[in-house]
C-alpha cells in the first residue's frame, strides 16, 4: 500500500476515543451539552399559551412594582366625582365608584393584594403539604396511616366553608387570611409528595445513601425531595390561582381587610350600583380573571418543560 493510501486510510479510521479528527489532523472536540436553564426555557417557550401567561404575569407583577410611582398616595381617598365613566377624563382614566376612588389607582394596588397573598399562601400551603406528604411517604406504616386519616379529614370539610371558620376566627386583617387560606390548601399538595416519596424510597440512590449511613433526615430532604419538585412547582401555581381567588371572594362578602385596595373589595362595593355604573366590578372582575389565567398558562409551561414526557 502507498503512503497516500495508508494516510487516506488512517484519516478514515473510527476514532473510538470519541474525538473527531478533521482532515488537517487537528482534533475537534464534542460539541457542549446546553445547560438546564437553556433546555428548560427552549422547552417552555414551544409553548404560546404559556408564553401568554407569562406574558400577562410580568404586566401584574410591573402594575404591584409600580403602583406608588403611575398613581401616587391613598388609593382609597377620594380622587373625583362619584361615579364617572372610564375614558371620560385623563385624571381618573378607568373612572371612578360611588365614593369617588380611582378605579384604575385600586386595580395598580390591588395587584400587590393579591400577589402577595397568592405567594404566601401558596408558601404555606406547600410547607405543610412537604411535611406532611414526605413523612407519610417516607416512612409508611402507622405514620402514613394517621397523617393520611388528618389529610382525609381536612377534606370532608368544603375549603371555603373552613376558610370562613378560620378567617372568622383569626380575623380579617390580610396576614390572618393568607394564613387560612394556606391551611385550607396543603391537602392536594400533601397526597402528591406522598405518591412522590412513595415511588422515589426505594430507587438505588436512596438505598446507596442509606448504606453509607446518610440520616433519614438527609435522606428526605437532600436525596428525595429534591427529585420530587417539579409536580410540586407545577401545582405550586395552580394553588396561587385559587388563593387570588379565595381572597377575592372573602373580599367580595365582605371580610376582607378595609384597610387595603383590594379588587374583591371593589367587585363587592361595585355590585350595588352594577346597573347604573357595570365598570365598577366589571373592570376588577375582568383583571381578576385575566390574573388567575396567567397563573394557569404558566403552570401548564411548567408542566410541558419539567415533564417533557408527559406532552411531545
């Protein structure tokens, strides 16, 4: 064989080291694995819906942050004439109810209301629900059996109805209600990291950790739970929607705080003058809707970009 044809062979040779070699001779390296958050948002953003409701979050989450510079002061002082219709006027721009409030000043602070319970309630909710959920699922036996019989009995009562017992008896100042609406919501969450816990015990990785003397504590919180997060982030926001919601209805009978801009507190003052003036809910109402549809978009993103497998 002629040296042209030894080297064209050897240039055509299988490189079983996993390098290329180009035919100048110099070694080309594998391309480089995307990072997770490169691989999560490529995932996310296949879907529009989501990109919609994150779209519409990022405006609620700019209406809170900005409310104290677009509409400075009380939003609950009175701002005009009573009842003015929205776009008549550049002072009030969404009009104004029966008592002369800026509509549109109470939508900017509103928001602030609702983000902040929907992100504490869901913080509480999803704390109790981990606890509960990873001790059941962890251990099993009589544990599983008493916690699983508290969480059954949370059930039985309708959540809104021990929703009204708790608020009517912590009280309703806004920390009280995002409280209650937080132990009202830790059920769903609970019965889903116990199912987690339940299928993660007992892979290899657990088993390792264990025979090399990791504590139970470390063993639920550094080595299980950490793969069971994603069900968890995911109904993380569907619970933030039913809290908007939850607070949103308590405002609307009245047992909300008096003492914030709330836009269940607008819904409720504005159905009694709904025929003459309809702006007055119907405006928070619709942003209320928009708000608990965002979180709705955002959770099933979630969903597609950290269970790839469950939508192709």
């Amino acid at each position: 064989m002629s040296r042209a044809a030894e080297s064209s062979a050897m240039t055509n040779e299988p490189n079983t080291a996993g390098v290329s070699v180009t035919d100048s001779g110099m070694s080309a390296l594998p391309p480089a694995e995307p990072s997770r958050s490169k691989v999560f948002w490529h995932r996310y953003r296949r879907n529009r819906a989501a990109l919609l409701g994150l779209g519409l979050f990022i405006i609620v989450l700019l209406m809170a942050l900005t409310a104290d510079f677009i509409a400075p002061g009380d939003p609950l002082r009175r701002a005009g004439d009573p009842l003015t219709a929205p776009f008549v006027n550049s002072a009030n721009l969404l009009g104004t109810d029966q008592l002369g409030r800026d509509i549109f000043a109470g939508i900017l602070y509103g928001s602030r209301v609702s983000l902040l319970v929907g992100v504490v309630a869901t913080l509480v909710a999803i704390a109790i629900g981990v606890v509960v959920g990873a001790l059941a699922g962890f251990f099993g036996g009589w544990i599983d059996d008493v916690l699983m019989r508290i969480t059954e009995a949370f059930q039985t009562i309708p959540n809104f109805i021990l929703l009204l017992t708790l608020v009517a008896i912590l009280g309703s100042r806004i920390e009280w209600i995002t409280v209650a609406i937080g132990i009202v919501s830790w059920t769903a969450p609970a019965r889903m990291v116990r199912a987690e816990f339940m299928s993660l015990r007992n892979r290899e990785f657990v088993d390792a950790a264990r025979n090399l003397g990791v504590s139970n504590t470390s063993l639920i919180f550094r080595e299980i739970l950490p793969n069971a997060l994603p069900p968890i982030i995911v109904y993380a926001s569907v619970i933030m929607a039913l809290a908007i919601l939850l607070e949103s209805a308590l405002a609307f009978l009245g047992l909300g705080d008096p003492n914030y801009a709330s836009w269940g507190n607008m819904i409720g003052q504005g159905r009694a003058v709904l025929r003459t003036a309809w702006y007055c809910a119907a405006i928070p109402g619709m942003v209320i809707v928009l708000t608990v549809l965002s979180f709705s978009l955002v959770g099933e993103g979630l969903n597609d970009a950290l269970n790839p497998r469950q939508k192709k």
